[in-house]
C-alpha cells in the first residue's frame, strides 16, 4: 500500500471517512493511512486524522510500532515532539 498515492486519489468525502477512522483495516495499515492524512492538504482531513491518532490507545500502538516493518513514516509521526 502507498498511503500518499492512495491519499491523493481519493476523493475529499473519502478521505474524510478514513480519517475519522471508520474503515475497518489491519491496524498496521490504519496507522499508516492516517499518518499520511493527517499531512493531508485538506486541513479537516488532516485534524481528523491526526485527532483519530491521538485516540488510537497505547497498549493497541505500542506493539504495532516496534515491529521491523513499522513504516518510516509512522515511526517518524509518533517520534516527533511537535506532533
């Protein structure tokens, strides 16, 4: 999956589904749609999205984030204090 491609794709009412994060997905795939949202042009969709990982609860993204293929840019979000 390509987040970004996918994200660009889409159009504004879907994206704005996905951010709400009402998808049902693999959490490892949720994770990286929505950290692609959330840099989203569209600045409701990226809120959404960003709000959508904030909730995202810790014992549920703790094990997601230590896996090898944890995607660079879901490591990158979390690890960035001005998140």
């Amino acid at each position: 999956m390509d987040p970004d491609r996918l994200r660009h794709s889409l159009p504004r009412s879907r994206r704005l589904v996905l951010a709400r994060g009402l998808v049902p997905l693999p959490p490892s795939d949720a994770l990286e749609l929505l950290v692609a949202l959330a840099g989203d042009d569209d600045r409701e969709v990226a809120l959404l999205a960003r709000g959508t990982l904030e909730l995202w609860p810790v014992e549920d993204l703790l094990p997601a984030l230590v896996k090898k293929d944890c995607p660079r840019a879901v490591l990158h979000y979390f690890s960035d204090p001005a998140r």
